[in-house]
C-alpha cells in the first residue's frame, strides 16, 4: 500500500501514540483487502458502544484512548444497551450500566455525536452523491450504499475508529467499484416487510460484496430498511444494486422455498411473551404510521419500540409519543433489540417482532425464542 | 503472496496450529490459554510466541481479545497466517504485535519449537535462526 509522507509519518510514531495505533488500524486493513491506497472520508460511523458487545476489554480501550484521542470528521454512533432515562425499569446490574456508562462517556471525550443510533441515514443530511464515508453499522452501510448514494465498505469497528481519527479509510473494494457476480430474482408476492428482511438475509448469505436485485415494486422506508437490516446480519455483503445485472451473471430465485428456509432458521416460537418493534431503529415515518395504526387499540402484551432521541423528541412534539404509550409501549431511545440486556431469558421464552435482525440477535444471543409476524399482524393479532 | 499487516522486529519461538483459532471466547484474556476442547493447541498458551497458523475466525470483537491478552502480557510475539483475516489484522494493529501472511509452502516449512527472526523491513522478512 502506497502512503504519503505525511501517513509514513503518523504510523511512525512522529504524530503521537493514537495517531501511530490508528494508521497501524488502517495499514493493516488495507493491506488485508487490498488497498492501493488511503482516501480521505467525511463522516465516520462507530458500532462497539453497547456492552454486551465489547466487554471489559473493549470498555479498558475505550477508556484508555479517551485521554488523548479526538476524531477528526463528523463521526456517530451505534445504539448502546439501555436508555438511561428508565434504565431503573429493567432490573439492570451496577456493572453492566456502570461499565456502558464509562463506554458513552469515553466516546463522548473523543469528540464522538451521542447519536446512539443505527439509522443514522434517517437523522442525520445525507452528503452528496458519492461521498466516502467509514460505516461500521452493517444496515447502515447498506443502506448508504444502496440508497443514499454514498460509498463504504462494510467496516469493522476498529476500521471506522481509526478513520474517526485520521479523516481516512483504505481504497478498496466497494469504494473501488461494485461488479455483482450474482443476480436475486425477487419471485414471492404481496411482501411484507418480514419478506423483504427474508430477501436480505438471503442475498446476504449467497451474496460475496454485493449483489444485483431484481423484481422489486415500489417499498416503503420500513421494508428498505428490512431487507437492508437482513442483509447485514448473515453475511459479509453490502449493497444492493437494482436491476438484472449484466447477461452473464448468475441469477438466483428468491422464491417461497427460500423464503421458507429463512423462516424456518430464524422463527422458533409460535407465540412471543413481549413484542419488540425496532432494528433497525423506527424513524419517524414508523412512528406515525404505528401511531395511526394503534388509533383506538391497545396491546395485550409488553410492546418495546425502539427509537432514536431525536426522533422520540420529535414524536413527543407531534403527539405520538402519547398516542404510542396509551397503547402500551415503551418507548425506548439510546439501545435496539440486538444484544439488549433488557431482554433476558431468565424472564422471557420467547419474543414477537417483525424484524429479521433483530430476530437473528435474540435467538443467537439473547438465547430466546423467536416468534416472526409482520406489523400488519402484530396490530391485528396483539392488540385489541 | 506475502503480505505484512503489522510491522515489527523480533525474535522467538514458532507453536504452530493446524486449527484456525477463534479469539474471541477460545483465548483466556489473562493467561492466553486455548480452552476450546477441539484445537490443537488446548491447554496451552500462545504467549510470547511466534504464532504460527492457518487465520483468526469468528467475531471480529476477538480484536479487542487480541488487546487485551497483551495488555496482560500473555499475548503472542507475532502471529504468522496462510490468511489474512480482519480479526487478527485489526486486534493485532491495536495491540503492535507484527502480522505476516505467508504463503502455504512457506507455512509448511514452519514447524513448532523452531527458533526464527522476524523483521518486516528486510526482503526475506522470516530468517530460520
């Protein structure tokens, strides 16, 4: 990989010790995928926040470079494990919140925005077309590169730490080009947001970096987010790009065999203790499209909805905050259902949601069951 | 083709592993101790080696894994893989531990207890000492 004087410098040493580990970070990514080069990004996307993920190691890190380290370019982050404003709700233990408390504060000390988010596609402008950014979020980088018109590669949250840092990513890969070996013919009907997360775990898993998609109709921001969410879980693929893709492509059918697959692997419970709505977390177009479909229902169990901040701050202003909670939910920002801590086998066999994602994360590791409906079903089934 | 991850300097001795390994939850932080029952290396510990084996599989969380062992002391000297994989890559950048990927003739010719020198800034990084 080529470096400028001026990187040659830094992973010497001559810029300091976080600058030295960051370039270490990134001449080591780079040389493992291939990059000529490093290219400057503008916005940095941090996963690693929630305890659950890093443990004591990651929170020892974190708060080690917190001292001396700052980031260079915008730079956001993912959910952590609870939301602090009812946190004593849910029967946590003094470490698990004093330990993702010392997380938060030592991303806070580097300069990172509290977004605590996995959409940030949702709450934050979106730069212009072919922007690099440094996204560590899977769904995120998905959907950036598949939607927003932004260029990233699926980064580790090392990889996007150090481009935090140093305002770089190495040049490789899909920020190079994207020429999918494979075509997903969509084959199955009246989908649902369920299907479509079905479809991304699929063309995850048959995906290598990304994947031609056809046979699509018109989707709403909630079965984009699915399938992009799907996708992100099951494998090491990271954008879609629509339409048949050149002749000589392999096409594969997303038919109701496949389909049926996915759920099989993923639907373990006929029926869930508590509904969770939410991984990726629900924007604002979510919100108010559950706010007008609970209008005089209510439901019959716990329903946890997942948010961020700055939309539950909005959603309060327009009323649907109120509307949502004399339903029943909670509403929750700063955490999503992957790896909550709020969800614990001891108390719960099995969970509701209509999210692929999050699916994935309770059965593999909160270790509980997992019941699939779509939210059409979950208001018509769950709430009277 | 050979690549270097991390660079680095130093001499050891080669344990080498026909198992891939899974830093994260296989690696005892404190001691790295291999506790998977069905590795090759069970029982023993990679520190202050020169690891030697295939590539670095399962949750790239392992890379903190990689930290941690060295902030315990207990981490390799260097690690040498046939693979180069973003686990080890990523964990070993964090810790300054040198990575080099060899090729699969040259991954033979390593064998357990063999004393060698590493420096990646040479034309023949691995000497046989």
């Amino acid at each position: 990989m080529e470096l400028t004087r001026e990187e040659e410098s830094a992973l010497k040493g001559e810029q300091g010790e976080i600058m030295e580990m960051a370039y270490r970070i990134l001449v080591a990514t780079g040389e493992a995928t291939d990059a000529e080069k490093l290219i400057p990004i503008e916005w940095a996307h941090l996963s690693g926040v929630n305890y659950n993920t890093i443990g004591d190691a990651g929170e020892e890190f974190l708060l080690s470079i917190s001292k001396d380290a700052r980031v260079k370019v915008k730079t956001t982050l993912n959910p952590m494990g609870f939301d602090i404003d009812n946190v004593s709700n849910y029967n946590l233990d003094e470490n698990f919140i004093s330990k993702q408390l010392s997380i938060k504060n030592s991303y806070e000390a580097i300069g990172v925005t509290p977004s605590f988010s996995c959409i940030p596609y949702e709450i934050f402008d979106i730069p212009k077309k072919n922007t690099q950014v440094a996204f560590a979020e899977s769904n995120a980088a998905i959907h950036a590169n598949s939607y927003d018109n932004l260029k990233t590669n699926k980064e580790s949250a090392f990889s996007a730490l150090a481009s935090a840092i140093t305002g770089k990513s190495p040049y490789s890969s899909l920020r190079k080009e994207d020429s999918p070996n494979l075509s997903i013919r969509m084959k199955v009907s009246n989908p649902t947001e369920l299907t479509y997360g079905m479809l991304g775990f699929f063309a995850g898993k048959v995906g290598d970096t990304s994947v031609n998609i056809s046979g699509l109709e018109e989707m709403d921001k909630r079965q984009c987010k699915a399938m992009c969410g799907g996708m992100g879980t099951s494998g090491t693929c990271a954008k879609f790009l629509f339409g048949d893709g050149d002749s000589d492509c392999e096409k594969i059918d997303f038919d109701e065999k496949e389909m049926k697959n996915v759920h099989d692997e993923l639907n373990t419970a006929e029926k869930g203790d508590i509904i969770t709505l939410g991984s990726p977390q629900l924007g604002l177009d979510e919100i108010s499209d559950l706010a007008a479909k609970l209008k005089g229902r209510s439901f019959k169990k716990r329903c946890m909805v997942f948010t961020p901040r700055t939309i539950k701050e909005q959603a309060r202003k327009i009323g649907y905050t109120n509307e949502l909670e004399r339903a029943g939910c909670e509403i929750l920002s700063d955490c999503c259902t992957c790896l909550t801590p709020l969800i614990n086998k001891d108390n719960v066999d099995a969970v509701t949601t209509n999210s692929i994602k999050g699916a994935f994360y309770l059965k593999n590791s909160n270790g509980v069951g997992v019941n699939l409906k779509s939210l059409t079903e979950i208001v018509e089934e769950e709430t009277q | 083709m050979n690549k270097i991850l991390v660079q680095g300097n130093i001499e050891g001795v080669v344990l080498k592993s026909e198992n891939p390994i899974n830093f994260l939850g296989t690696v005892d932080k404190k001691t790295g101790i291999i506790s998977d029952k069905n590795h090759d290396l069970f029982g023993k510990s990679i520190a202050n080696s020169i690891l030697v084996f295939p590539s670095g599989v399962g949750s790239s969380v392992g890379a903190y894994t990689i930290y941690s062992i060295k902030s315990n002391n207990a981490a390799p000297l260097a690690m040498i893989c046939k693979k180069a994989d973003l686990t080890v890559a990523t964990g070993c950048a964090l810790a300054n531990i040198p990575v080099l990927i060899i090729s699969n003739n040259e991954f033979d010719s390593l064998v357990n207890g063999m004393k060698i020198k590493i420096n990646t800034k040479s034309t023949s990084p691995i000497s046989i000492l």
